[in-house]
C-alpha cells in the first residue's frame, strides 16, 4: 500500500510540474512557487525510505537529511531548466522598458548575434540592412533619402524607434516559431532575421519627397481600395545612420550621435516628427468635407440646397467675413458651389443648422478622437480641445469650416478621402505590405480589411460629385488630369501666427485604380497654389504609371 501511495505521489509531482510550466507566465509568479511546495512534499513522500529502514536505523538522520537535500536540489534543478528552456525569451523581453529607451545591454549582445533583417520598398530597394565592419562589429546601414521610413536602430545608445522598434520581434528573427528557432536559442547558434517589404513605390515617394523640397510639411498617396500607403513623405527627416551606434562603438562615435540628436530636438522643425501620422494641422477648409457629410447624411442638405452669402455673418460676437465668393453680386450659392469655392459663411450656417451633437457625430464617425489601427502610432485627430468649445455657436460655426480647435494628421484626411471612393467604408491604412524569411519565401502579407463605415454609400456618392465639381468648376480646378476623374479639396488653414498652412485632399480614378493624396504644407499659404501642385503630380503620377 505505502509503494502505491509513493508511486502515486511522483506521478502527482510530474503533473504538477507539466501544468505549472504552462500555466504560469513567470518564473517568479506565486503560483509556480507554490506548486514547487507542493511538489517538494509529494518528493518527500515518494522517496521516503520504507524497506531495510531497520537496517539502516543507526544512519536514520543521515538518511533523512539525504532525502531533504535530494528534493532541495531537485526543485532548484527544475526551476533552472524552466528559466532556461521555457522563460528565455520572457527574461529577454524584459531586458528593456517598453516606455522608455532604457537599453539593457545583456539582451543586445544576444541579439546582435542575430543578423537583423532588411526593410525593403515595393520594387527590392533596401532602405535599411546589418553590416559589419573590419573587427566583427556588427551596425545597422541606411540607404537612401527615404530610410527616415525604418526608424533608427542603435543599442549602444538609444535602443530603437519606427518600424525598427514596431517590427523588431520579426527583424530579429525572435517571432518565429517552432523547433529550429527554440534551439537556436539554447545553443546559441547565430541566425538571421525576416524582411520587412513596405508598400511604398520608391518612383512615388521620391515625387513626393521632390515636390515637397525642404519646406516643413507632408504627403501622404494610399491605394484607396486596399489602404496601402504608397508614398510617405515627411519633411524636414532625419538621417538615422548617425543615430545608428553599435555595441561597443568608440566614444568618438557616441559623441557624434549624442550631438546630431541634440542638434535635431533643438532644430524648431521638427525633424524627428512622422508628420504624416504625428503632425497635428489646423485642416482648415478640408474639413468643409466632414460638415458636408453630416449634412447630406443627417438629410438636411442636398447638393442642390440654397443658402445666402452676402459677404459676412455675425454670430453671437464673432463677424465671420466671405473671402471667398467668386461673384461678390451674387448671394446665392448651392451646396455645391459652396464646396467648390470654399464659402465660410456658408459652412457656417450649415454647422449652426447641423448643431454640436451631428457636427461632432460626423467628426467622431470618420475617426477624429480616436487612435487609427497602422503599423506605427497615429497621434489622435481633435475637434476640440477644450470641452465646453462647442458649446457656444461661435465655436460651432468656427469649426465648421475648419477651423475653431480642430487638428488633425494628414492620415486622418486621406483615409478621410478614401471613404469617398469606398462607398462610405474607411480601410485600415498599411505600410508594411508582407514579411518575408531570409531566403526569400513569403511568410505573411496583409489583406485588404475595412476599419469602419463613415458614412452611408448614398451621402459618398454625393460627396464624391461634391467633389470632382470642385475640380471641374471650383477652385481645384489646377488638379485635373488628362483621361482621368479627379475630385478635390483644397484649404488655406489659419494658425494664429506666420502664413495659413496649405491643404490639399483629393482623388483620382482611372482604369479601375482609385488613388487618395492628403498634402499639408506648414505657413505654405495657398493651398491652391502651394499644396495642390504637390497632391495633383502624386495622382497623376500614380494612375497614369511611370
């Protein structure tokens, strides 16, 4: 009966091990070491002397105190071999404070062990990629005027930000899976990292990036079907190859990058600012697109509605002034015509019509207050920054026509942009397009998947002609294109101090392909003369081919 009993209790310890390696996500949790307890005392019981113990009475605490020992060590025993096998990459990835740049230098020299892997545009151009020097050193590379798109990787000094930071379990090669990889790890065999391939066309980003010069600003082009991003342009950047040091690098070599940071935070650019996903503009007239939703889908407007604009509005103490009209003996204008020569007044009195709740519902619908699903952090667009903003009419009216307390990301307007050509649908916007092994062999690519409906199909396709009548009649009509339908929207946004910054929202379709721009160009001025040309050359450039 005692040898059932022990047998029993081993049996017991075995469970108990298997389902607390399991269960427990942490070596140190208080539940794996309570099982250990356990375990210990069902070990006592099962190796608990029983035949020839009169034999051996005379060395009965020898005995005794063989078995403890014996337990003792094999507790230890198997909370080593749990630490090593099964909570080794736990114990690595928290090596570093997620919140800050914090590097733990143990968990680097694993990794650079570890030949990380490429980011690479649509057409195989690397932006980023590992070299090592003449003493074995291995160093992260970037190449070409859009590598600022990889982010930075640099261990030795200021850990990671980007797409270097956002994908780095897969550049590293830590997000595999299975046998191989698991005992790479134990041995301590060196591996490579997969690919990142971004949905960016190098022939595009370089428009872009050309067009844009060195005014402070940025461009964003997107597949308005699939949401991929196929120009990312941001202006100033920065050159993350002397923010690149290597473990082990000479001081000379840290002091360099410790003062190219310290030049560019004190740059009042903002060079180190995603301006497409960070930036946050007043949108100015743009947002005329948002109020006009919410009129068209609340069924108190139609394109044909008539309003009155004889040159200024009073609201409350606010005096609104037209500046806008092209006829100043006119004083009627349609929805329509509203849109396309971008009348305040007008707007206005739509917003006040509209009232804070559907103006706000409208905003709120398209995605303003909340953070959009992308591959690296979107900075939330606002309506408002203060909460009781809206609650006064002079606040409603303001924001109506973009302006009031209003910021938003120029991801934000071009996905904006694309539920007008999606019937109503916003996609989740991408940059990475697909993940690749280091032979090449595709390990995932991204699928099409919609993020939310804006508005209805009804009030797109009304906003669509609202539109394309701005570019064939209004005051967008500089973005045409030969052989294709274009729609647009531009805005000449006031920021308080220095020239309005330069919008311009818009879409071309041709042959099938629906193409979405946003452009902002800071203190540019005129959207029409400034950022306009800028969004026109990207359509046209992306439906028409190289």
């Amino acid at each position: 009966m005692r040898a059932v009993v022990q047998v029993a209790a081993f049996l017991a310890s075995v469970l108990i091990i298997v389902y607390g390696a399991l269960i427990t996500e942490d070596r140190a949790d208080p539940r794996w070491l309570g099982m250990l307890v356990v375990v210990g005392g069902l070990w006592i019981i099962a190796l608990w002397p029983t035949r020839g113990y009169e034999a051996i009475r005379r060395a009965r605490p020898l005995v005794h105190l063989a078995v403890v020992l014996a337990v003792g060590f094999g507790l230890v025993t198997i909370q080593v071999l749990r630490a090593q096998l099964l909570d080794r990459d736990r114990i690595l990835a928290k090596a570093s404070d997620p919140t800050t740049s914090v590097v733990d230098l143990r968990r680097y020299l694993a990794e650079r062990r570890v030949e990380r892997g490429r980011i690479l545009l649509t057409d195989g151009t690397v932006i980023a990629r590992d070299q090592t020097d003449s003493q074995g050193t291995r160093y992260r590379v970037y190449e070409g005027p859009s590598s600022y798109l990889a982010g930075y990787y640099s261990p030795g000094l200021y850990g990671s930000a980007g797409l270097e930071r956002a994908f780095d379990r897969e550049l590293s090669g830590r997000s595999a899976g299975g046998w191989n990889v698991w005992l790479d790890g134990i041995l301590h065999r060196p591996r490579r990292g997969n690919d990142l391939v971004l949905s960016i066309d190098p022939r595009l980003q370089q428009l872009g990036q050309t067009m844009l010069g060195e005014r402070a600003g940025a461009a964003v082009l997107l597949d308005g079907d699939s949401g991929a991003i196929l120009a990312f342009v941001s202006s100033p950047a920065f050159d993350p190859n002397q923010l690149s040091v290597p473990l082990g690098a000479t001081a000379e070599r840290v002091e360099r990058a410790r003062a190219y940071l310290d030049m560019l935070q004190k740059d009042g650019r903002g060079p180190l600012l995603l301006r497409p996903i960070q930036g946050l503009y007043v949108p100015g007239s743009i947002f005329k697109t948002v109020t006009a939703a919410a009129a068209l889908e609340s069924g108190l407007a139609t394109p044909a509605s008539v309003y009155r604009d004889d040159g200024a509005l009073v609201v409350d103490s606010r005096v609104i002034i037209e500046q806008n009209r092209p006829d100043p003996s006119r004083v009627s204008f349609t929805l329509e015509e509203a849109y396309g020569y971008s009348l305040n007044v007008v707007f206005a009195q739509v917003g006040l019509e509209l009232g804070a709740q559907r103006l706000e519902g409208m905003a709120r619908a398209v995605g303003f207050g909340e953070r959009i699903p992308f591959d690296l952090p979107v900075a939330p667009s606002q309506i408002a920054q203060t909460p009781d903003f809206l609650t006064s009419r002079a606040g409603i009216a303001e924001t109506a026509f973009g302006q009031g307390q209003l910021l938003a990301t120029p991801l934000q307007m071009a996905l904006l942009t694309a539920a007008v050509v999606r019937d109503g649908t916003m996609p989740e916007p991408y940059l990475v397009r697909e993940l690749r092994s280091p032979d090449g062999h595709r390990i995932w690519s991204r699928q099409t998947k919609e993020w939310r409906r804006a508005f209805s199909s009804q009030t797109a396709a009304a906003l669509h002609d609202l539109m394309v009548w701005s570019v064939e009649h209004g005051y967008a009509r500089a973005a045409r294109i030969n052989g294709a339908v274009v729609g647009g929207k531009t805005g000449t946004a006031e920021v308080g101090y220095g020239a309005p910054h330069a919008w311009f929202i818009g879409f071309a379709e041709r042959a099938g392909k629906r193409v979405v721009v946003a452009v902002v160009v800071e203190h540019g001025g005129s959207g029409v003369q400034v950022a306009l040309p800028i969004g026109k050359a990207l359509l046209e450039a992306a439906v028409q081919g190289p």
